[in-house]
C-alpha cells in the first residue's frame, strides 16, 4: 500500500477509486490539487449512509512518499462524532505508543485524545478510516 504514496498519479487512482472499492461509500467529493511536481493536497468528503460524512484534509509529500499531514473528522448530520490530528501533545504519555497520531473522542472532545495506532504518514489511511465507519457506525 505505501506504493500508492510514490507518486500523485497513483495516489490520485487510490483517491479518486475509493468509492469503487467501498460500496458502503454513498458519494465522493475527494479532490486533489497539486501543489508542484511532488506535492499535492486531498481533501472532500466520503459519505456514507445514516448521513454520516467523512471530511478529508491531506498534505501530501511524493519526494519522502508521505502523508506529511492529515486531518480526518467522523460528522454524523450536524454532530463532530470525532476527529484525527497529529498534532504533537509530548506531555501526554497516554499517546507515546504511536505519537503523534491520536483520536479525539467524547466527552470534552477537544481534550479527550486516544492513542490511534492505524494511523501513520507512511501509508493510506483511508482504508482504515472507511473500515473504522462500516464496522463502528453503519453495522
């Protein structure tokens, strides 16, 4: 799967087939937009039944084959179920095992962060984040 990260033509094949892949997925607004030769952004929604919506944001790093940043954020109607970031918290030793990758969840979900080990900048993460929706929200 970190193949898909060599390059925007594969990446763009592994975004733009997503909903081919998961029938679960109702429609995609993922686009993504080049930056230069080896840099490029994703970003768009993944909706899913039960009006649950996937909001998408992905620096991408062809040179390194990384997702240099991402942001991923679980809506169902009006309600933010959750959110992804990687944004570094060093003082919180609940989430060394994996750092920086963690999950915002509820209750106080601005300071309510688990560990999110699935997570990582060296391969796709929506496959796992479409399968965290199916099995989670939609089963």
């Amino acid at each position: 799967m970190k193949a898909v990260l060599q390059s925007v033509e594969t990446y763009e094949n592994f975004a733009y087939s997503m909903k081919d892949r998961h029938p679960e997925i109702v429609m995609s607004t993922l686009v993504i937009v080049r930056r230069g030769p080896h840099r490029s952004q994703l970003q768009g929604e993944l909706h899913f039944d039960r009006n649950i919506v996937l909001r998408v944001y992905e620096r991408l790093d062809f040179i390194d084959g990384k997702i240099a940043y991402y942001s991923y954020e679980a809506h169902q109607g009006e309600s933010l179920l959750y959110w992804y970031d990687p944004q570094p918290h060093p003082a919180d030793a609940t989430l060394a095992l994996n750092h920086p990758h963690h999950k915002h969840i509820h209750p106080d979900i601005k300071h309510h962060r688990i560990p999110a080990p699935e997570l990582s900048f060296d391969q796709p993460n929506l496959p796992f984040l479409v399968k965290e929706i199916v099995e989670n929200l939609l089963k």
